[in-house]
C-alpha cells in the first residue's frame, strides 16, 4: 500500500514539475503594464521583461524615476508617471496604456507599487497612517485593476499582485499588514471571477528584501516621530526602555532575514506572466518558504508566543 502511495506522490510531483514548466511560444507581442517602476522590484522587472522582449509599459511615481529607467533599460519599454493614490492620475495612465496596446488589449499587469512605513505598535497609530499605506498598496491596486480589466479579459490575460509574507503574518501593527492580507483577499475573489474570461491572477508573497521599504533610517524615524506623540499615559504605559529595544529588535530582524536578491521575486513575477500555468500564489526568499509560510499554518497561540518572546515588554504589562 505504502508502495503504492509513494509512486502515486511521486508520479503527481513529476507531473506538476512538467506542467508548471510550460511557457508561452512568444512574448514578443505582449504588453506588460507595471506599476511602482522607480526602484525595487519594479524596476528591475520592468528592465529585465524589456531584455526580454515583452512590451513594457513602466509607470513610475516621480519624473526622475522615469528618466533613469527609461535611459538605462533596453528593448521596448516606455514610462508614463503614475500616483496610484489619485483617481485622476490613473485615469491618465489607463488612457495611455489604451493607446499603447490598441485592439489588442493588454497581457500583462503587474500591481507593484507599495510602501511599508509606518510599522509598529498599534496603539502608536493613529488612522491616517492606515490610510497612507492602504491608500497605495491596496485601494491603489484594486482601482487600477478594475480600470484595466476590460483590456486585460481582450487579452486574455495575467494580473499579478504584490503581497508579501506580512500577508500572511501579522508580525506587526500599522497598515502595512492589514493592506498585505487586503491584496490576499481581492487576489483570490478577482482570481475567482476571472477565470471565466481566461485572465489568470497571481499572487507574490515576498520574504524580506533589501529595497527602499525596508531602509532602517525611515522605518526608525518614522516610528521616533509616533513615539513623540504619544500621551503622556500611554508613554508610560510603555517604559522609557521600549522604543530603544523595539528598535534594536528590528535592526536585528532586518539584517538577519534582508536579502540582496531582487531577483528572487522577479523570477516568480516573470513566471507567473510567461507560464502556461501560472501558480496561484509564489513565495520569494528562503525566509518566506522556512519561516513565515510555516508558521501562517502553526497555531495563532503558537505564533503569538513567539512574537511575545522576540518583542520587548511595556512596562505594564500583565503578567
């Protein structure tokens, strides 16, 4: 019986590596519109599907931005500037894609851009630093996806949604995790609904990587500035000891778990655009795949004990 069950496994293993290796025949026709091309992950995605052959349309916030991808990247790859916080500002680039792509529709999007800061207690939040951050990483995603929806079902083509393993984890307070598990949700019901038109939506779950959100300087001055601000009460609350330990904790989190790679992510990108078959969820990074994946499916009390014994204590906590 054991027998049995073992070549049953392996035989479905040997199957799923085949399938999940089939890429498309070209790519030399299709358009991929990205978003948050400045640096990080963006960047150079939207650099090497260039290299490629992909049609890359590169949106970045900034003018400079925009300037530097377009002189450095080879291949077809054009820029146009987007503030994916403005209704406006998308309008603009859906408009500019429209007549990029023309009856063809569009293949690929990818919804990369994204902030993280600012990341810490709860109580240290007030509601406009959630609204910052699910402005952008989720609200962002989910309008310029239904405004290009229409092309990409033309295409029959692939979304692709940034996530990470804070979306799976929430390791942390501030919007950062709330927006992560929103982009989570809206991937699978979008996922869900598209596949009768042939579009397919992936997800892409990052570890921790070394690229502008996760820059020690701002993370730090971000949560100093929320420390500042507190009442008096919930300062006390917490101890004069807190934010030093809290920071030196974080400090040792990063350069521990920050890869260089970026192409890492890029990878699981590229293969969710040019597979036959594109997974349903990627997980980059050796931390994603040990850590945070293992511990999304561990005991919630399990986890938070964890996370008690990592984090520094108020100062009046109950015992």
């Amino acid at each position: 019986m054991w027998l049995c069950v073992t070549l049953l496994a392996v035989a479905w293993a040997v199957a799923w590596l085949l399938r999940d290796r089939r890429t498309l025949p070209t790519v030399t026709d299709k358009h991929v519109f990205i978003t948050g091309c400045d640096s990080g992950f963006g960047n150079l995605l939207a650099r090497r599907l260039a290299r490629r052959g992909y049609r890359v349309l590169a949106a970045c916030l900034t003018p400079q931005g925009a300037q530097s991808l377009g002189d450095s990247a080879g291949g077809h790859l054009r820029t146009t500037l987007l503030d994916v916080t403005r209704s406006d500002s998308i309008q603009r680039a859906v408009e500019w894609v429209k007549e990029e792509v023309g009856e063809k529709g569009l293949f690929g999007l990818v919804n990369n851009a994204g902030i993280a800061s600012p990341m810490g207690p709860t109580e240290w939040m007030d509601m406009e630093d959630f609204r910052r951050v699910m402005a952008v990483n989720a609200f962002g995603a989910i309008e310029v996806t239904l405004r290009l929806l229409p092309l990409l079902k033309r295409a029959r083509g692939r979304v692709v949604n940034t996530s990470s393993v804070l979306g799976r984890v929430s390791a942390n307070g501030g919007g950062y995790c709330v927006s992560k598990f929103c982009i989570e949700a809206f991937s699978d019901s979008l996922r869900r609904d598209m596949r009768h038109f042939g579009v397919k939506v992936s997800v892409v779950e990052p570890g921790f990587f070394r690229t502008n959100a996760t820059e020690l300087g701002p993370l730090e001055e971000a949560l100093r500035q929320r420390w500042e601000r507190l009442e008096p009460g919930t300062r006390s609350s917490y101890g004069e000891h807190f934010l030093p330990q809290y920071l030196k904790v974080q400090r040792l989190l990063l350069s521990l778990l920050c890869d260089k790679d970026l192409a890492k992510v890029t990878w699981c990108m590229e293969h969710a655009l040019r597979a036959q078959h594109p997974r349903s969820r990627y997980s980059a990074g050796w931390d994603a795949k040990l850590l945070w994946l293992p511990a999304s499916y561990l005991p919630s009390a399990l986890v938070d004990l964890a996370l008690a014994l990592l984090l520094p204590k108020p100062a009046q906590s109950v015992p």
